[in-house]
C-alpha cells in the first residue's frame, strides 16, 4: 500500500550540504514514519554522498537508497523519484535545502484531512545558517491568521505563486493529479521537468494550497552548471505555451514574462557580467530575441541590460524593478479603489432594486385587489413589466414573473370596444420577455411554468377568412383587432423558449410544448409537441409510465 507522502532528495556530490538536508528531515519523521516514505536519488556522487545516506540509514532511518551507475542528468533524476515514489503526495527537496523544524507536522495536518493538487510552502534564503535567517525579523510568521490560503480558483493560485512553481522544495506535488500524456522524454533537457508536473496537478485540482508559515529554507548562490536564459527564457515559456491549451489564462502567462523579463533574467545577467554566477555564458539575445522580440519588458529591461556596461546595467536593472513596481502599485491601488467603488455602487443598487421591486409589487398588489377583491399571496413581479387592462384580468396566488413582461388585456384599439379576460391561475412562473395579449379570452392554468421570449395571442391584425377579409394595400397597424376565439392553457404545462401560441389553441394539462414550436392547433393531455407549425412527437402513458416517441407525420 502506498503512502501518504513521498519525500525524495535527488543529489549529486554534495555530501556535507546532504547531511544538514537528510538531518531536518530525519529529525522529525520518526511520528509519521507509517505515512512518509523517503528516497534518496544519488546521481553517481563521487564525494562521501553515500557514506552519509547510510550513517542515516544506520541510525534507524527508513530511507530507499538509489545510486545511478551513472550521472543521469538532473532531470531525469527527478523522473526517478517521481516513478519510483509510491506517495500519494511528492515532495523533490533540493540536497541543499532544510525542511524546518514543525514543518513535517504542519503538512501533514494539511493533506491528511484534505485533497490539494499542489501544496505550496513558504520558503526563504539562507547563506550560512539557516536558524538566523527564520529568527530575523524579515523572517517573522505571516500576519495571515489562518497562515494557509485554500485557492478554488487553479488561476489564481499559479498567478499568486508564479515563478516559485519552478522551486521544487516548496511544492508539494498530487500525483494523482499529474497529467498521464506529459512527454518527458522530450524534457530530460529542459530544466523544467518539474514544472510541467506542478502545474499540471494544480489545473486538475478542485483546490490548492498556499502554506504561509515558513517550512523550507533554501539555500542561496549554491547552484549553477546550467544555462537560465535556456531554462527560463526559452523552456518554460514553451511550458507556459502548452499549458494555456489546458485552462492556463493569458493574465497568468503575461505576469510570468513580466516577472523573467523585467527581474529575474536581467538580474542573473547582470550577475553573469559581473563574474558573479556559476551558470554558463550563453549569447543572451540570440536566445531570447526569437521569443520575445514582441514582448514590451524584453525591449525595456531586459536589452538595455544586455548592452549596457556592468555598471550601467546594473543601475538600469535596479531602477527599472523599482519603476515597475510603483506602477504596479499604482494600478494595483486604483483597482482596489474601483473594485471598492464599485462594490459600493453595485451593493447600493441591488438594495435600491430591491427596494423599487417591493414598492412596484405593494402597487400592484393593491392595484390589483381594487379589481378582482382580493390580494395575491406571493406575488413577485419585475418592475419592467408592462401591464394593460388590469381590470380586465384575474391573477392568482404565488405569480412570478421575470424582466420585461407584457400582459394585454385590450378593451378598445381604434375606436373598437372588445370584453378581453386574461386569467392566470395559482403558482404560474414566467422567465423574461413573455408577451400575452388578449381582446377575448387567455386562460393559464395552474403550476405552469414559461420559459423566455414566449408570445400568446387570441387575436389578428384583421380578417384573412369568412367575409369581409383585410385588404393587403391597408396598413397592418390600423386594420381591426378580431378574435372569436379563446387560447387555454392547462394546468402543468410546460412551455419552452421561443414558442408562439396562435388563437383557438388549448393545451391539455401536462403537455409540453418544445422550444421554437408554433402551436397552431390544440394539444391534448399528457404530449409532447415540437415543430412549426407543432406536431406531437411523444404522448405519456399511464400504463407503463413512459413518455412514448410517435413519427413526426402522426
């Protein structure tokens, strides 16, 4: 049965650093040892690397001892111990870097009672002792009370983390949740294995987590031996790329090229013109020109910094961080005050809706009681609606309709006198945009339900049968209302959107009338009708409680 985590330390002849590394995690495993499985990866150390796995594992660590018959290269070191892992949960720790004292406990409490695709921890730099750098004041525990944020949100997450996803001490990786069609067999060059399993598992979680207290301290200027134009320059925005087919958003995508090309890459650059770095030289424009050459930071930032002397280029760097950061700051602090603003705004205009919405209805119900004697019990009418003929109508308990209804009940159009009736039976529901008129007689039944954009009518503009039929050279407009017919909608009716109803039509109780239907003639009980002009497609029997299919002709 696997565990619960997995804690794998890929290394390479950095014994001494192994030892602080294997001492921080060993010192705290002993409680959880049936939940955490630990692996050490040796990439073919020359130095006293395993002379120091076994004094660990001679004290009576646990630990899964790997020595490669040959260096592998780093990547594929990684891939080893994500294979060779039988955790539910991966965390890569860097040989050089220290899981802090509690901090095993802390994660554990976490992703034993919950599922995260990535657990994030915090983490800070050291360069000598790692003990002074947690005790120093820039190191204080996080104000955040909870210390953890949960993110729902997988953009959110990657955008808040951003480029500390490639940092593989402080992600906790769901392999679960890892994508099965990653080809990491292209990636063994990369530099960016990792990633790709980060964000992977973080797109396909319900949730992530951001662990504020500080649980890893890495240690800084220890590594090198690779080229980071390549790495972040080239490969991970090829990353970035292919995960924005998977949900990746562009807002996410354009902090990252923000943050490599307006810091992180011009600041290693600078580093590498000072002698400073321990990566190889690479020709930065021929590497990052392909790629960027449309990108405002590249041109701003980080060419000037390839040109420029090192002195230059230094000052260039640090004074262009701290310009884009005050303009960061500048729209990060109009957008709060927008977003206050606007809540402010949107939070008073749904109170003054809401209130606009009980006085129409207090109107309308009184409007209404002067009419037929009688009020409606919950009555919920949009202000939008447009009434006519209010005398003319009978409304029952329980009517609810949606923006932009209107309900005619005409008595006299162009010098003619009609006797309409509009009655609206008990627990009637109309969606938005729902147009009934009458100058004879509509009947809804009840606990029928309308969708939107829904027409009924019991009357022509003019006569076009009989006698004295409408001429075509006449004005529709002014051509006489006529109707000798009623429209009677049963009780439970159902009526999707987009559906008209044409005079003389009665619907039977519990039919359906599909979407975009016509309704030309009457539909009996229990049908489905769909079409135009609508003919049943299926009929309901009791006998065997089905909704039975007929051909379109019957």
């Amino acid at each position: 049965m696997g565990k619960l985590l997995t804690i794998a330390v890929p290394t390479f002849n950095r014994a001494d650093f192994l030892d602080l590394c294997l001492r921080s995690i060993c010192s705290q495993i002993d409680t959880y040892a049936d939940c955490i499985e630990l692996i050490v990866s040796d990439n073919c150390s020359t130095d006293g690397t395993e002379y120091v796995v076994k004094k660990y594992i001679g004290s009576g660590n646990s630990i899964n001892y790997i020595k490669n018959s040959e260096n592998i290269g780093a990547d594929r070191n990684f891939f080893q111990c994500f294979n060779k892992s039988t955790g539910k949960y991966l965390l890569l720790i860097g040989d050089d870097d220290v899981l802090l004292p509690g901090a095993l406990s802390l994660i554990i409490s976490h992703i034993i009672s919950d599922d995260y695709g990535i657990v994030y921890l915090n983490s800070y730099a050291f360069k000598n002792n790692y003990i002074e750098g947690l005790e120093s004041k820039k190191f204080k525990k996080n104000k955040n009370k909870y210390n953890m944020s949960v993110y729902k949100n997988y953009n959110e997450f990657i955008y808040d983390i951003n480029l500390m996803h490639t940092f593989i001490s402080g992600n906790i990786i769901n392999k679960e949740l890892v994508d099965k069609d990653i080809d990491s067999e292209n990636l063994f060059s990369s530099g960016v294995i990792q990633f790709y399993w980060i964000i992977s598992a973080a797109l396909n979680a319900k949730k992530n987590l951001h662990i504020h207290d500080y649980c890893v301290a890495a240690k800084a200027e220890n590594t090198g031996g690779y080229s980071v134009c390549s790495v972040f320059g080239v490969h991970l925005i090829t990353a970035l790329e292919y995960f924005k087919g998977k949900g990746l958003s562009d807002r996410v995508d354009r902090k990252f090229r923000k943050i490599i090309l307006g810091d992180f890459l011009p600041l290693f650059i600078v580093r590498q013109k000072s002698n400073k770095g321990k990566f190889s030289n690479d020709d930065f424009l021929k590497l990052l020109r392909p790629i960027h050459n449309k990108n405002l930071y590249f041109w701003l930032v980080t060419v000037p910094v390839i040109k420029l002397p090192v002195a230059l280029a230094n000052f260039w760097h640090r004074k262009t961080v701290k310009i884009i950061k005050l303009i960061d700051k500048v729209f990060d602090n109009k957008k709060k005050q927008h977003k206050k603003e606007n809540g402010f705004f949107l939070k008073l205009k749904g109170k003054f809706d809401k209130r606009i919405r009980k006085i129409y209805n207090f109107w309308l119900n009184r409007s209404i009681r002067k009419f037929q004697g009688r009020s409606c019990k919950g009555l919920l009418v949009h202000p939008s609606a447009k009434i006519t003929g209010l005398a003319h109508m009978k409304i029952g308990d329980n009517f609810v309709a949606g923006e932009h209804l209107r309900l005619e009940a005409i008595s006299r159009y162009d010098g003619c006198r009609y006797a309409p009736e509009i009655v609206i039976k008990n627990n009637v529901c109309l969606n938005d945009f729902v147009h009934i008129g009458a100058v004879n007689y509509v009947e809804i039944g009840n606990d029928v339900l309308m969708a939107s954009k829904i027409y009924i009518s019991d009357h022509n503009h003019g006569t076009y049968s009989g006698r004295m039929q409408s001429d075509p050279a006449e004005v529709p407009s002014v051509r006489l209302l006529t109707s000798n017919k009623q429209v009677i909608i049963g009780d439970r009716v159902w009526i999707g959107e987009f559906v008209s109803i044409l005079p003389g039509v009665t619907i039977g109780e519990g039919s359906i009338v599909a979407a975009n239907a016509v309704v030309t003639k009457d539909v009996p009980p229990g049908c489905i009708v769909a079409g135009a002009p609508a003919r049943i497609v299926k009929r309901y029997d009791p006998a065997t409680a089905q909704w039975c299919g007929l051909s379109v002709a019957g």
